[in-house]
C-alpha cells in the first residue's frame, strides 16, 4: 500500500457516516475512530479502517466540490457484489454494476456507486474468479 490514509468533505456528516457504515461492512471495512471540532480545530472527522486503522476519512466541512473517486480493495468477487447492494440500499446511486472492466486488466472487478455527495465510490478485486 503507497497511501496512508484519504479523506474528502461531507455535506451531512451524520448521514454519510451511516451510509459508509453500511456499504463498507461487507469488505469487513468498518468505523474505528471519531474525532471532535475540539480536537480537529473546525470539524467533526471519522475514520473507516480495518484492524483498528482508520484509512478512510471523511469530514463534516462539507467541500464536497470536485467529488472525490476512492476504490476500496475487495478479497473476492462476491465482496465486491454485497458492497455494492450494501451501498444501493443505503442509499447510494449505480454508477456501474458489479462486472469485469478488461480494460483495466484481465482480472480488474470492480462495482461503482455514488454516494450521498456524488462521490464516486468502487469496490475492486483483482483476484482471479
């Protein structure tokens, strides 16, 4: 891994904390830390990690102009389809089912939503079937 953690604004803190909740839990992504304005200096923060290591944070600034594009890695391809049900029912829009994308490689299997803001958010396997 090259980056330690990404982060981007959100126009309704509270709700996107919840919507990434949901849509995160089936790549065993899953909320470990918040932090407050008094610790930050302006906004309330979280971070979405893995054993305990928040590497996805998001913000309560609400500078979600230009969105944002992150891809979260996904162990199988079936990660990548429960993501992207998980993420429809939490509210997000399609923006490109759960499919092959040879383009990028042979094995490139990604799904992608917008979320809340209009960010675009993917879930990718690289593994073969």
């Amino acid at each position: 891994m090259i980056i330690d953690h990404v982060g981007f604004g959100v126009s309704d803190y509270e709700r996107a904390k919840a919507f990434y909740a949901q849509a995160l839990a089936p790549l065993g992504i899953a909320l470990v830390m918040e932090v407050t304005p008094e610790q930050t200096g302006k906004v309330w923060a979280c971070g979405f990690g893995k054993a305990g290591t928040p590497e996805f944070w998001i913000g309560s600034d609400g500078k979600t102009t230009p969105p944002a594009h992150v891809a979260f890695r996904a162990e199988t391809r079936a990660e990548v389809q429960a993501f992207h049900e998980a993420a429809l029912r939490a509210g997000a829009k399609d923006n490109g089912g759960p499919g092959l994308r040879p383009h990028y490689h042979p094995n490139y299997y990604g799904a992608f939503v917008l979320d809340l803001d209009g960010h675009n958010v993917e879930a990718v396997c690289h593994k073969p079937e």
